[in-house]
C-alpha cells in the first residue's frame, strides 16, 4: 500500500469528500504558519446525515486505499461540526450555520490554499 505524505493525504481527502458532494471545500497549507498540523480541509455538509456519510467515507476509504485511519474524531452530526484528526492533516466537516460562525478559513487567512 502507498503512504501518502501530507500534501498527497489532504489532496485525498478533498477528492473523498468531494465525491460524497460536500460543497466549498477549501486545503489551507499550515506547513509555515503551524506546529501542529501541516493541512486543514474544509468543507460543508448539507445536513447532519450528509456530515455523518462524508466522516464515515474518509474513515473506510483512506483505510482501504492508503492503511489510514483517523487519531482521533471529535464532535458528531449533531454538533453540525465533525472535525476528523489524520495527524498531519486535520479534516473539518460543518453544516453552513457552523461554517458561518467559526470562520476557519479567516483564523487561517494569512495560509495559503491549495488549487483543488
């Protein structure tokens, strides 16, 4: 199995969650601004069923295709706010009214985006 370094995993998620139809995806690269994370991924869900189905479809496929399961995954449907913990990759899964409110991608604006 290929091991995917961090900019190769945050490209695979996206194109997961992308399939599965989550909306404003957005890879901001950390690797200058951050010690704790080199990506975050950032996408909206249509409901609290389609959170649960995109969390669950990063989890089944990066173990299939790449042996790669989560650290840790906090939060739940809900919460309208999943965040999945991949170590060098951290995948943040909101429903639009969260999204709105946290306002990740203006936390992080000064880290630049990958072209997806």
């Amino acid at each position: 199995m290929p091991t995917f370094d961090s900019e190769q995993l945050a490209r695979k998620c996206v194109e997961i969650i992308d399939a599965k139809n989550a909306t404003d995806i957005v890879a901001m690269d950390l690797r200058k601004v951050s010690s704790f994370t080199d990506f975050f991924v950032v996408a909206t869900g249509t409901s609290e069923p389609h959170l649960k189905a995109l969390a669950d479809d990063l989890d089944v496929r990066l173990k299939k295709e790449n042996e790669t399961r989560p650290l840790a995954v906090d939060g739940f449907p809900l919460s309208q706010w999943i965040v999945v913990d991949y170590g060098s990759v951290v995948v943040h899964l909101f429903h639009a009214s969260k999204r709105e409110i946290y306002q990740l991608e203006e936390l992080w604006n000064d880290a630049p985006r990958l072209k997806i």
